[in-house]
C-alpha cells in the first residue's frame, strides 16, 4: 500500500506555487541530509540533540515516516519525521519534527510536508496526526490551526522534562472531518489588540487570549509565565484551541472554544495525566494544571520560524 502513496505532491500550498516535490526520503543519503538540514535549521550543537539517519531508516522501515521536500535542482529544503504512536483513545501518528530551510520559508513547503506525511499515516491505518508546538510561536500556531484545521489537543508543561519546553499538543483529523471547522471564520473582536497579554476576553462562550506575535518578546519571563497562566486557566475549564490570527505588529491572538464532544487527543504524555481534550498534563513537581509558558531563552525552540518540535 505505501508503494501507491509514493506518488508526488505537487504545489499543495497555502502560499503561492513553487516548483518543488514532496517525497519518501528511502536511502542513506537523503537521511544524512534531513539530519544535516534538521540541525542547521534549529542551530543544534549539543550532539545530544543531533538526528541520527540510522533512526530515520529504522522509522521508515517500521511504519514511521520520513518526508522531504525538493526545490528544482533536487536539493532537500523541508523535512518531517514521525512515528506511530498509540493511548487510551487509539492508535495515531505523531510527527516529531518538521524543519524548512529559511531561505525557502513562506512558500507552502510546510504545506507540503505535512500532506506527504498525512499520505504515510493514513497508509499505516492512521486517522489522526499529533505533533507538539511551542505556544510562543503564534506563526506556527496559525499554521496548524487555520491552514492544516488542527487543533490544540491538550497543553503539557515541560513537555520534553526540562524546564522551557512546555508545548501545546495538535490533533490534526486526517480521515474524519474537522470538528471544529466552522468556528475557525470567527472574527476577533474589535479591540483586542489593545487587551492585555494573557487575558482571556470571553464572548459568546469563546475566549480569546492575546499574546506577544514576536516570539523573542513571548520568552521573556514575566510574559511567559503569563502565558503559561493563561493557558493554564483555559484547559482546565475545558477549552482548547483553534485559531491563532494576527491582530497587527505586535499581538497575536488564540482563540479557544469548548472541547468538542467527539472522542480526541490527550497529551502524550504517560501514566494517570493523560487527558481528553480541554484538560492538562503536568510533569512531577507541578502541579495538575496548566502547562505551557513559551519556553525561555535557552530552551529547545527553534532558531528559525522554519522549524517545530
């Protein structure tokens, strides 16, 4: 079956057309390549968060997915991994990464990838994606809520058990429709630019949380744990959220409406805190709620709008 999904994805994309592809990664070479653009792309030196291809070509081999895209010259430029995964709700893919080379940023290629990689999820019985995102990074969140239609599932503190690195966990339905597909058109309300960071303003039983658009100013402490608050408050009264929109230079805003009643997506994380959408996960040494301040300086977040994890 994963033989007749490997034909090419031409100009899937939210930005204008481009003359790239998007494949398969299937020898040693292209995996050296992913984990070359991988670590250029997040501007890992630590080897502890080097990608090793060996990985790559066990995943692939094991119902996993390594995706790339091409510019014209067959050159890799975008690249994704996941793996299977599975929790209390059934089986799933969960994408690990996804980096784009940041010359090629703002051209559909994140597009792209994950259309390729919903291809080889969908090959493997799966019929949703998740993957984990850096709640700072409001043009990611726009991305994955209001071009892909994912939502966020669940929000984890200290998602990979360091501090900083606190995500909102996606659910992306890739065979069922999108349940929260009509609410993703609501306009903000007027003034909310001018709202106060981290202050949820309900109407009409949706909240709306402004935050900082420039991520280097979401990871300063203060505003970051603000964040974390907000976030906090909102999945604990069983919100999650949908939409992430610009509002001008400086603020960005999270729209965040009751969880649906359809069956959805916990936070990967293990044991008894693993959660239905509108609920959170801690780690040890929190307490059960929130989950989520941008990370701080220092912390795993990309060097470039080119990557997530």
């Amino acid at each position: 079956m994963r033989k007749d999904m490997r034909h090419m994805i031409d100009h899937v994309s939210d930005a204008e057309p481009a003359p790239h592809r998007a494949e398969e990664l299937a020898d040693a070479a292209d995996f050296v390549a992913a984990g070359e653009l991988y670590r250029r792309v997040f501007g890992y030196d630590p080897a502890s968060f080097a990608l090793n291809a060996n990985l790559l070509s066990a995943l692939v081999r094991n119902g996993g997915s390594a995706v790339g895209v091409r510019d014209a010259g067959g050159r890799l430029i975008g690249f994704a991994y996941g793996f299977p995964a599975s929790d209390g709700h059934g089986a799933y893919h969960y994408s690990q990464a996804a980096v784009i080379d940041p010359a090629h940023q703002g051209r559909g290629i994140g597009r792209l990838l994950k259309e390729r990689q919903r291809l080889v999820a969908l090959a493997s019985g799966a019929t949703r994606m998740r993957w984990a995102f850096d709640p700072a990074l409001a043009r990611n969140a726009h991305f994955n809520f209001d071009v892909l239609g994912a939502h966020g599932a669940a929000f984890v503190e200290d998602y990979y058990h360091r501090p900083g690195s606190d995500r909102i966990v996606a659910e992306w339905p890739i065979a069922v429709p999108d349940p929260y597909a009509a609410v993703r058109a609501v306009e903000p309300p007027a003034g909310l630019a001018a709202a106060e960071v981290a202050v949820p303003v309900e109407i009409e039983g949706r909240r709306w949380m402004p935050v900082p658009a420039d991520p280097a100013v979401a990871a300063v402490p203060r505003l970051a744990e603000r964040v974390r608050g907000g976030m906090r408050a909102l999945y604990e009264d069983g919100f999650v959220l949908v939409s992430c929109v610009r509002l001008g230079t400086a603020t960005s805003a999270y729209l965040a409406v009751p969880a649906a009643s359809a069956p959805a997506a916990a936070a990967s994380e293990p044991g008894p805190d693993a959660s239905t959408p509108g609920t959170t996960a801690s780690t040890p040494g929190t307490t059960r709620a929130g989950h989520g301040p941008a990370s701080t300086p220092g912390a795993q977040r990309p060097s470039t709008p080119g990557g997530t994890t």
